[in-house]
C-alpha cells in the first residue's frame, strides 16, 4: 500500500480486486468438485467478455 501516491487509487484497486474475488472465488470444499469446475468455467466466460 505504500506504493500508492494517492488514498484514491488504493481505494479504487481495493474495490475493483474486492468484486472480481467475490466474482472468482468459490468455497471449493462446499461443492462438489463437477459443480466447481462449472461455477469457474462461466465465472472466467464471464470475465473475458468483460475484460476483453
């Protein structure tokens, strides 16, 4: 964080990091493992229409 000049940039990372990982992220030992690899596959369609 101390690489940051300005408070307003950290906090637009933090905010930006905060919704892909929530996007991304799964509780992997919740679901089964077929379920999983379901959730990621969309989850990463998803983010290359997005980021693309």
């Amino acid at each position: 964080m101390l690489r940051f000049r300005r408070m307003k940039t950290l906090q637009r990372l933090a905010s930006v990091h905060a919704n892909v990982h929530n996007h991304s992220s799964l509780d992997r030992h919740v679901v089964d493992r077929q379920t999983y690899k379901e959730c990621r596959a969309a989850a990463l369609a998803e983010w290359q229409l997005v980021a693309g």
